[in-house]
C-alpha cells in the first residue's frame, strides 16, 4: 500500500517537473525532494529487509522448533532468546546511536576508533564477567541440565555486538550492501 502511494506521488512530481511553466526553483526543489525519497526508499529496502526477514524467519521456525522439541523445551528457548535481547542492549549500551550522533560533530574516523575501542574493551569485561557464574544463571533460568546453552548465548551477543559499529559505520557512509576498507 505504502509503496503505491509512493509511486504515485512520484509520478505526479514527474509530471510537475515535465509541465511548461515551472520555475526553475520549484524543479530543483523537487528534483532534491525525489532524490531524498529515493534515498529513504533505498535505506528503508536494505535496513529494514533484515530486520523484517529476521522477524518473518522467527515466525515461521516457532511451529517447526514447538514440533521439535515440545511446550516446554520451547519456553527454555524462549528464555534464552529473551536473555539475549536484554544482553544485547546492556552490551551495546546505546553505542550505535552515539557513534551516528558524534559523527556529525566530530572527525568520524576518531569517534569511530573511540567507539570500538570502548565496546570492545566493555564487551571483553562483560563476557568474562558474566561467564564466571553461568551455571547459576542456568540454575535461575531452570537450565541445569544445559548451562552450555547460556555459554552460546553469551559469545553470540558479544560476537553481535562487535558486529554493530562495522554496521553502522556502512550505514553512516551510506553503502549498505558493500563493505570496503
């Protein structure tokens, strides 16, 4: 529907533009108004893709993995997936937003290079913070037969989480499906 109406809006522009008599601002006003809507377009296309197949995919696997290993055994998943959403957000800690926002004020190569440094030293911490009583967090989490599972879910947040500014920074420089030194 939105992406009709899109559509639509940009044909009536197109038409605006091509019509006799009008003037030169009003074209390069809108040449740039079209141009910022095919940007948005285009960042919505590759930044929201993963973000909707993520969540289309989790659709989908919560049949297959209730069929696989039962009601219950699911809920122990679920609880682990739950961890790991809170641990991602205490081990980013709002580092992305920051790196957009001090890139603009700063040189972006320093803040970025302050930025990993920063969460790659606080993830370090975490980890081997967190990892010293995983089998009492498997105990809470009523996993004692698995705290392995807890192990997993705290590398795979950290190695995410290493993963997010080499993200960003793509996202800052506006290449979103490319990366280059």
């Amino acid at each position: 529907m939105a992406a009709r109406v899109a559509c639509k809006i940009f044909l009536v522009l197109q038409l605006l533009l091509n019509s006799p008599g009008v003037s030169e601002h009003l074209i390069l006003s809108l040449n740039h108004f079209l141009s910022s809507i095919k940007k948005l377009a285009g960042q919505t296309f590759w930044y929201g893709f993963s973000n909707i197949f993520g969540r289309f995919l989790n659709y989908l696997l919560t049949p297959l993995l209730t069929g696989i290993y039962g009601s219950e055994q699911y809920g122990d998943i679920s609880i682990l997936f739950a961890a790991a959403a809170f641990l991602n957000i205490v081990f980013t800690y709002g580092m992305e937003t920051s790196y957009f926002r001090f890139s603009t004020l700063h040189p972006e190569k320093e803040v970025y290079n302050n930025a990993s440094t920063s969460i790659m030293i606080t993830t370090l911490l975490l980890v081997i913070v967190l990892m010293a009583p995983v089998s009492s967090f498997a105990s809470f989490m009523k996993l004692d037969k698995h705290p392995e599972f807890v192990k997993w879910v705290l590398w795979i947040v950290a190695l995410d989480t290493l993963a997010v500014l080499p993200f960003s920074k793509l996202r800052y420089e506006g290449r979103p499906r490319k990366l280059q030194p």
